[in-house]
C-alpha cells in the first residue's frame, strides 16, 4: 500500500470517529432555553449566570465550587462568605448536608443561602422547608414588575430525623440551632412567607432560605425587579459568593484526553475505535519490518548526449558504414551549434569548411580540420573514432 493511500485512510478514520463523537455529545447535550439547572455555567433563561456576573462586576468575588462538600475548607478569611446552594439538581444526602453544617459551624466557614425544593435536604435543618404551590402561582406582595412564583416557607419540626439510606450512613438526625433574629426579605400577596434571613444566636454566622430560585434566574433578573433586589442582598453584604455548582451536574473537571479515554472504556463505539487502532498499529509494524539484507542501492548515471554520439559512431563503425557514421556525427554537431532558426537551411558540408574559420582557440581549429578532412569519402574505420573526438573537442570548445 502506497504512504499516500495509508495516510488518506488515516485522515478518513479519524473524520469519521471525530463525527461520531460530536454526534453522540451533541445526542446527550441540551439546548440551553431548555435546561432547567440554576447554575451559575448557564446563560440562558433559566440559569443564574447573570447573578454571578452582576456580583463580579460589583467587586464582589465569584467562586464555583465543583468538588465534594467534605472538600469544602474553610478559608479563615475576615470577609464575609456565603455558601449559595440555589435549587440543586441533585439532592444532598445526609453525609453531604453534616458537612455542609459543619463547614458553616467551623471558624472559617461563612453564612448560606438555600434556594429552591432542591435545597430543601438541607433548608429543614434550619426549621423551614419549601411548600409547593400547585394549583396556582405566587405573587410577591412588593410593588413592581416580579415573576410569579411556585413554592412558598413553610415550618418544619425542630428535629429532623434521615433514615433514607440507613444502610450507607446510618441513622442521621439534625436539631434546629436557636436564633437571635428571624427577618422576613419577601411576602407573597397572600401573606406567605417567601424568603427569610436567620441569625444564629449560637454565632456569628446568618442563613437566606429562599422559596423558589426563580428570583435569581437570568431571565427574573433581566425582566422584573427580583434583579436589584437579588443583587441587594448578596453585594451590600458579602464580599465572597461560592456558588455550589457539583449538585448542578458541573462535577470536578477534567482534561479533554481523560474525557475521552473515559468514554472509549464504557462506549461500544470506543471499543471499536481502539481495535481499529490496534489493526492499525500492527498493520504499521508489519510494513517496518525489513525481511532479508539491506541492498545496497545501484547507481545509475545518465549519460551526456557526447557518449550517446560515440556510442553511434562505435555501432556504424562496426557496420563498416564509415562515411555515413562520420556524416551522422558531424550532421548532429551541426544541429546542436546553429540556431534554430538555421537548421536544415545550410549544408554541413559547406558549414564544416568554414568551420575552421569561425573558431579561435588552437585545440578547436585542429579539431575542425580533422572533421574537414574525414568528410571525404573513402575513410577507415579509425576514422569514425577520430570523428567522434574531434566532435568532442569542437563541442567542448564552443559550449562549455
């Protein structure tokens, strides 16, 4: 197989897993007016990227957490930090929500703002849980344009007991800590509460339980007033936001080559990428392989137009065709030295007795008056020999 057709083959092979690849991403991945996550990541309507910008560009820093929250260390940092867990996608277990507690409860730890049912794991160990509003929507009872809402704050007990994976953790169970001061942020037009802030009295730390994470969507904050208000109760506050961003699907990430070498393993069509490969490699070894000696290499060089002449005037001379060998190879010389124009206008006869008058060095005029002189019929067989030289000579001395 020829090097080219190989490596169109290889560039055909690599196209087509590359397709394949895209067009399995693109089968899993969703549209983003279509994703329903409040994550940070996402631009569209339902996402929370513009909370976090609009926090950035109010000097308030921005951090996403995507990693484990037993990974969560405090920092010791003087300036506030609040923990946003804004309507996971995933439900924390109570492994997850312990550490959660207990990062706040640690000296370097911060306040929490729990958004949503998704957060609601964490929202009842703090004596409130979001009650779903399903029969109609939630208006805010705050003058202004504001989204209708799904959830209101209802009251939990003071002790919550999780015994949902007893086998993994066992039984698990979360008091109710007492608290300084409980302000209402947001009443619904019913007079239902929709967000609260908690100040602990057993330390300096402070928790947001918001209903519904609709008023920190991107859409909520571009069209209605839950923008400057969101906005109000992050920046004036806080100088540090850790938006939780691993229950939102954003798990620790990784490089693109770990990312695909993952997805060859668990794929049926990574298996048959990794065969072709491996016929590839062997294919590839087989053709390196040199069987026998190395050979060395002939070679070949071409010969000048004057040893193909002398060649001809060797072969005629054999042939005793004496006279016509030496006219072939003055004929030929008189070819190569006139113009173009020239040539087969003029006897070489007659061009071969003037010869000797247009040459200047004494090597060429000996060597025009040989040929002057083999010209004449009846020469022997030498003749065709000191034809050829004195051809030579002429050439060698005219075109150098």
């Amino acid at each position: 197989m020829r090097p080219r057709t190989e490596v169109a083959i290889g560039l055909g092979a690599l196209v087509v897993l590359v397709a394949l690849g895209a067009a399995l991403g693109q089968r899993e991945n969703r549209p983003e007016q279509h994703d329903p996550r409040a994550s940070s990541y996402l631009p569209g309507p339902r996402g929370t990227r513009g909370l976090a910008d609009g926090l950035g560009r109010l000097g308030v820093r921005v951090e996403r957490f995507r990693r484990s929250p037993r990974q969560l260390n405090p920092t010791g940092d003087s300036a506030r930090t609040v923990l946003a867990v804004l309507d996971p996608l995933a439900g924390f277990t109570s492994s997850e929500t312990r550490e959660i507690l207990a990062w706040q409860e640690s000296p370097g730890g911060g306040d929490l703002l729990l958004a949503g049912p998704g957060s609601a794991g964490i929202m009842r160990c703090f004596g409130f849980q979001p009650d779903a509003r399903e029969s109609d929507s939630v208006r805010v009872r705050t003058p202004g344009a504001w989204p209708r809402l799904s959830a209101v704050l209802a009251a939990s007990r003071d002790t919550v007991t999780d015994s949902s994976r007893v086998s993994d953790t066992g039984l698990w169970s979360c008091a109710v800590p007492p608290f300084a001061r409980i302000d209402t942020l947001l009443n619904s037009s019913t007079g239902r509460v929709l967000a609260l802030r908690l100040v602990r009295s057993d330390m300096d730390r402070q928790v947001l339980l918001v209903a519904d994470a609709t008023l920190f969507r991107n859409r909520a904050l571009r069209e209605t007033a839950a923008g400057p208000w969101a906005l109000e109760l992050l920046a004036g506050t806080y100088r540090r936001v850790i938006f939780e961003e691993a229950h939102q699907g954003f798990g620790a990430g990784g490089s693109l080559a770990d990312a695909t070498l993952a997805w060859s393993f668990r794929s049926p069509w990574g298996w048959i990428a990794w065969q072709l490969a491996l016929v590839g490699v062997l294919m590839l070894l087989a053709g390196a392989v040199r069987f026998g000696p190395i050979r060395s290499v002939v070679q070949r060089r071409r010969r000048s137009p004057l040893e193909h002449v002398r060649a001809l005037a060797t072969a005629l001379a054999a042939a005793r065709g004496h006279d016509v060998a030496i006219a072939a190879v003055v004929q030929g010389l008189h070819r190569r030295l006139m113009p173009a124009g020239q040539r087969g206008r003029t006897d070489w006869r007659a061009w071969v007795e003037r010869l000797a008058l247009n040459v200047r060095t004494r090597r060429a005029h000996d060597a025009a008056a040989t040929l002057q002189s083999l010209t004449r019929p009846g020469q022997p067989p030498e003749g065709v020999l000191r034809a050829a030289n004195a051809v030579e000579d002429v050439w060698e001395e005219l075109r150098p």
